[in-house]
C-alpha cells in the first residue's frame, strides 16, 4: 500500500509539471499558414511549441495570397495561445500577366545587333552575357501577377516594424534614410528578399516569370523595344549617381506596364543559376549555388557598357550577397491568388 502511494503521488507531481511546461500555441484562420517565431520558420498552423517562461516572442503567419498577421506574446507561464486572422491580399499594387507563350533568351542575331549598339568591347567575351542566354526558345508561363514597382523602402520599413526583422545595413535605428521613402530598398540578400515576400503574401518571381513581364511576347531586348535609349532608364554610373525613386523614368516601362526592369537595381528572382534546356553551354556556376539576378542597375563597369539591363540579361549571387545595387520585386500566381 505504502509503494502504491508512493508511486501515484510521483505521477500526481509528474502531471503536474507537464502542465506546467511553458508552450506557444498558435492557430489562424485560414489555416495551413506558415508560422516563423522572431524570424525562424517552425512549422504551420495549428502550431504547437515550447517556450521559456519569461521570453518575449515575435510571431508572423503568412500564406500565399493573404497579408501576414503578426503579434508579439510574453510568456508567463503555462499555456498560452493565440488565434490570428489572415486578410486577403490586395492586388491593387500587382501588375497581371497573362497566361500564354513568349520568346526567351537571345538570338544570335540580337547578339550581334546589342553588340553594335553597345559598343562591343570585352561585352561578347563575358561568358554570363549571351552564352547563358541561349538557345532562345519559346515557353509558355501559366497567368501571374507581379509587383508595377520594386519594393521600395517605406515598403521594407513597414515589413521591419511589423516583424522585428533586422532593418538594413546603412539604415540608422532600424528606419531608413530621410527622404528616401521611394527609393527601392538595397543591401538586401536573396533571404531577406524571400521574408519580405512571405510577410507579404507572395513570393519572388521565377526568372523566366520576370523575364516575360519585362520583354512581353515580342522578344524585346528592352522593355521599350530593340533600339537601347540611355534617357530612358536609370543606368548612370558616374560618381554621384544611385538609384532613381521608382517610377521616375516613365519610359522604361513592359508591355505590360511593368516599370523599372532595365536599370535602377538588380532584382532577385527564385531561380537557380542554371544552364537553359537544349543549351551546350557549360559552367562551374551552374547548379544550386547560384540565384539569378535580373534587370541590370544604375551602375556598370565601363567595359561592359549597360548590357545587365537587357531583357534577357542574367546574372548571379549567393543567398547572402548584399549589394548596393541589389533589390528586388514581388510576384503571385494567379492560381495562388486567396479566394476565401
């Protein structure tokens, strides 16, 4: 009797402390959202974890097509649970893509003609102009949307506030320089990028979705057709000069009225670096080492003249690359758009 007592009083004491371990529980409407805790995905919703007492936490839902919901929780004790409401995405700032079949890649024939009208040079000799870009080729691209504009800023300032995600380099106090609310936002990586897009209910395009957004389906070298115009788009490299507020240059816009995708700031895509299919060309870069930067910036080395702010044109960083000349923009799939 002595020995049952005993023993029911430990697994009496043991309930107890089971109860009394600190857990976060979070839920949202709708459910199946993605749950990140100061910054670090841990799962999805209905999510269930353990805590220290005393911890301020950070908590973002997000899902594809619904703005983020965020919340801080400081946990006292036992258990504490949250139920977040996740709101439709507005699509007001999106540009809508069609669904149907473009041109990608360079020809060689617009080689030769980029060349002529560039200046040729050290151009041709670079193995990432051209030689990655072939063979071109048609493709067909389901409907999406992407962003009219590059995240801007007071874009990045809002993503910051409502996170706690750590602001840029050159930022002061977590908030961005005066008077450059419209300036894309810079010194981000391909990670920053991506949480960006997550808090915001989309995701970064694929190179081949940016690439049909920037040239339309006539196979344009840049965005306003084949002549290059250096008035039209933001590609000065002199001392002095960075990147313009988007939108200043009214003429650098897609068939589609897409702005800025020749010059300002390169902009992250989520693809991988990678040879094009039916390509013959080769490379140590290729694989999943690389992501493609697309658009070109204000700034270029004088030997290769504006040739990154092609249509076509490819170019690389890791996922922790941070760059003055680094940006990025949105996109969404049509079949990823909220419906609830």
């Amino acid at each position: 009797m002595r020995f049952c007592a005993i023993f029911l009083f430990i697994v009496a004491l043991t309930s107890v402390g089971c109860e009394r371990i600190p857990t976060i529980e979070i839920t949202s409407q709708p459910s199946d959202a993605t749950v990140f805790i100061d910054g670090v995905e841990v799962g999805a919703t209905p999510y269930k974890g353990q805590a220290t007492l005393g911890s301020t936490y950070q908590v973002m839902v997000s899902k594809r097509g619904y703005q983020a919901a965020t919340t801080k929780l400081k946990h006292e004790g036992g258990k504490l649970s949250r139920a977040l409401q996740l709101k439709q995405l507005n699509l007001s700032d999106m540009i809508l893509i069609p669904a149907g079949r473009f041109i990608m890649g360079t020809s060689d024939e617009e080689e030769a003609l980029v060349t002529r009208q560039l200046g040729g040079g050290e151009i041709v000799e670079h193995p990432r102009w051209f030689k990655s870009e072939k063979p071109q080729q048609e493709v067909h691209l389901d409907a999406f949307y992407i962003d009219e504009f590059e995240v801007t800023n007071a874009d990045y300032q809002k993503f910051v506030d409502a996170t706690g995600y750590p602001a840029p380099r050159h930022w002061e106090n977590r908030k961005y320089p005066e008077g450059e609310d419209n300036l894309p936002v810079v010194y981000v990586n391909w990670k920053d990028a991506d949480a960006y897009c997550r808090w915001a209910g989309k995701r970064l395009p694929t190179e081949v979705e940016w690439e049909k957004a920037a040239r339309g389906t006539d196979a344009r070298i840049w965005p306003w057709g084949n002549d290059f115009d250096i008035t039209k788009c933001n590609v000065e490299s002199w001392e002095g000069s960075g990147p313009k507020p988007v939108g200043t240059h009214p003429q650098c816009v897609s068939p589609y009225g897409v702005y800025d995708m020749a010059g300002n700031v390169w902009e992250w895509t989520d693809s991988w670096y990678d040879a094009y299919p039916g390509s013959t060309f080769t490379s140590k870069e290729f694989g999943k080492k690389y992501r493609v930067l697309r658009g070109g910036s204000w700034y270029y080395y004088d030997s290769l003249n504006p040739i990154g702010a092609r249509t076509p044109s490819r170019d690389i960083g890791t996922e922790d690359h941070l760059a003055y000349i680094v940006g990025f923009r949105c996109a969404l799939g049509q079949d990823e758009v909220a419906t609830e």
